[in-house]
C-alpha cells in the first residue's frame, strides 16, 4: 500500500486588531492525506521576514525571540518530517490508513517517548543517534537544506534496510549487504552508492567519537564499484556568446532576468547560493565584496564589462532585503534555464557514462537539458583556464582552496 500525503511546514496566519502578526509567528507542520488535514506543533516561533516560504525553513544565519539559531530549528523540523513519514510506511507495510487520532497519537509516542533507563544503563539506539548527529553536525556545520535533505535520504534508505540495525551488526559483511541493498532494492547508480557509503562512515566517525559505537569496521570498508568521472557542463564562450544575445521572444519576457543573473554567475564565477544573497552594498567601484555561503571566505572578485553592466541594469530597480539581482528560487531557475538553452539552440549531443554494478549505460542527452545554475560557476572556471589564465589565480576569484578539485577543470583546458 502506499499512502499519498503532503508535509507542509507553514507559518501560523494570526492577526491582532485586524492585522496579521509578523513577528514570533508559531512555525505549524500541516499533514495532508486521504482528504484528512491535520495541523501539528512544533513548539518554534520565527518572525516572518526570516522564514523562507519556498524551501519551507527558517533562513539561515536567522534565530528567534529564545537565540534558537536556524541550524537547530531546521533540524529539528527535519525531525518531525522523519517521524512522520516514519509513522506512515508502518501504515503501509500493515495494509491500512490511519485515522487522524492514530498518527496524533503515533506521532506524539515517538517524538515524545521518555528513556525508561537510566543514561548509563540505556542501549542507543541506532536511529535515535542518527537524528542526534545531523542535528549536532548541522548546527556546528551550518548545513545547508541541501545537506540535510542528503541524510534524510541516508536514513531513509539505513531504516529500510534494517529497522532494527545497530552499530555492532554493522560488520564489513553487513556493510556488503547494504551495498547490495542499494544496488539490487533501490537500483542506485554506483556513484550514488559510493556517496551513500561516504555518508554513512561520517555519521559511525561521529558516533565513535561521541562513545555511541566500538565497532570500526567501517574505517576499512571500500566496495569495489566501478565508476566514472562526472562530466564537466558548461558553456563554451561560442554558446555562451549566442545566450548572451538571443532575443527573447515576447511571450517570453520573463526568461530575461533570468538569463542576467545566469550570465553574472558566468562572469564571475559566484554560486547561486551568493549571488542570491548579494546586496547592494557588496557592491563597490568596479569590484565586489562577499563572504560565501558555503565555505564562509571572503572574496574580492573584480567587475568585468559584463558583470557591471548587469548591475547597473539593475541598480535602480528595488528588491527585497536590498538585493542587487533579481535571483529566483533556484529550483525555478534550473528549469526556466533549460528552457532558455533550447530556444537558444544550444543542444550539442552529451554523452554520458555511467555503471549500475557491472552494468556499463550510455546516454546521450542534448546540453540545454542538463543545464543548472551552477553551469554558470563552471563556465567561468573553464572559460578562464582556456583563456590561460594559471589555476592559482582562478582558484583565488572562486575560493577554492583544494587544487583536487579545481583538477577536472584543469584537465579540460588542457
């Protein structure tokens, strides 16, 4: 059986003397299934200017009226989704459909249970350090909703393998059978699995660290799978030229700015993350200033002719939080740039390569279709070394500090 429903994290609409309250705003997990809508507390508040609407979480570096930080809240919110869909697939493996005050009731046992033993008596228990470790490594990591949604697929996939795993099962032949699981059951690519597996490790490093687990099976465990190198996406400066000037057809006016901000992020080389977050004030005479999202460095990265004409295109049109472009959600953006790159004609057949176990597939995709915001990171980077200017001056303009990954990008100019 399987049971359609839609987790939905909302603020609470409340008013007072007629008009709705903007600040300390009850956060609300609504459930929606078999025409049954059910409101959840969450027991967090956030002011309204700091909850994103579209991702469904606090914004981060955001905290509330207590200083519970957007880290803490997200992962947490993260925790109740889990319990939820937990609740939900043991309803589908029993054939039924709960009643409203079942999953209430379900809910509130699992989010709510209380330790029956003394903490130095009590066993843990496997899923329960899996949530304390992404909200312990999320808050000190500062993890993006990207991350988080990365180990909600660890767990999921952890807890359908075993619901009752633990450390000391977690042999290197267990550690065998997950692989398979996730080859054979889930059918992931290798590359998928690979990252899984990287996954998990960091989750049993933490839990040794933290005195959860003895068992280091793990530290040499690496399964034999072949793969392939990602293929590098991005735009040659002919494509890029022939974006650049397209005329947008009328109907299709709203694929201009889109096109900006996609072609600043060519320019520069920012991620969509810090091109989203650019103010105005970040931006100086012929340069701007920015701390990245990511990895926090703060960079000086300098305006070419391109770059600053977008800007000033701009600098006198308002948006909101003083932003400098006019960025849309990135989900958005990847779509509506697949369908600025087939008007544009920019459909050169991609091969790409990869294995599901020893199985070797070959698929042929035309290029406006893998197109995504972070294309425009990649264009730069390749564009730039092409041009002959050293990696270690390109490295400085993008931050990055690891020469392995700058590699891929080396190896294309070259």
């Amino acid at each position: 059986m399987n049971i359609k429903r839609n987790i939905i994290f909302a603020l609470e609409s409340r008013k007072k003397e007629g008009k709705p309250i903007r600040e300390n705003v009850p956060i609300r997990m609504r459930v929606i299934y078999n025409s049954n809508r059910i409101e959840f507390t969450t027991g967090y508040r956030i002011d309204v200017a700091k909850w994103d609407t579209d991702k469904q979480r606090v914004k981060n570096g955001c905290t509330n009226k207590l200083k519970q930080n957007a880290s803490e809240i997200n992962a947490d919110l993260l925790k109740h989704y889990s319990h939820i869909q937990e609740i939900f697939k043991e309803f589908e493996v029993s054939d039924s459909i709960p009643t409203p005050q079942q999953l209430k009731d379900a809910f509130n046992r699992k989010y709510k249970k209380v330790a029956v033993l003394e903490p130095e008596q009590r066993v843990p228990v496997f899923m329960e350090v899996f949530d304390e470790f992404v909200k312990d490594c999320g808050m000190q990591n500062n993890w993006t909703d990207a991350t988080y949604e990365k180990f909600v697929a660890t767990r999921k996939h952890l807890q359908s393998f075993d619901p009752e795993l633990t450390f000391d099962a977690l042999d290197e032949t267990r550690l065998s059978e997950y692989v398979n699981y996730l080859h054979d059951t889930k059918n992931l690519r290798n590359s998928t699995i690979n990252k899984q597996i990287d996954s998990l490790k960091w989750f049993l490093r933490w839990s040794k660290r933290k005195g959860y687990s003895a068992n280091s099976a793990f530290e040499t465990f690496k399964p034999r799978l072949k793969t392939t190198r990602k293929k590098v996406i991005f735009l040659t400066m002919e494509e890029l030229n022939k974006l650049r000037e397209y005329a947008i057809p009328a109907t299709k006016k709203y694929l201009e700015r889109l096109r900006d901000v996609f072609l600043f992020c060519c320019f520069t080389g920012l991620r969509y993350s810090d091109v989203f977050n650019l103010k105005r004030s970040d931006v100086k005479a012929g340069h701007i200033e920015i701390t990245t999202v990511k990895t926090a460095d703060s960079l000086l990265i300098e305006l070419n002719n391109h770059s600053r004409s977008i800007l000033d295109k701009y600098k006198d049109v308002p948006f909101h939080r003083d932003k400098a472009l006019p960025v849309i959600t990135n989900q958005r953006m990847n779509i509506y740039l697949k369908e600025l790159g087939e008007l544009c004609g920019i459909d050169e057949p991609v091969r790409e390569t990869y294995y599901k176990g020893n199985e070797r597939i070959d698929i042929v995709t035309p290029k406006y279709a893998l197109l995504g915001s972070h294309v425009g990171r990649r264009t730069f980077i390749c564009n730039a070394l092409s041009l002959g200017i050293p990696a270690q001056v390109v490295m400085k303009w993008t931050g990055h500090s690891d020469y392995t990954a700058m590699k891929p990008y080396i190896d294309i100019a070259d």
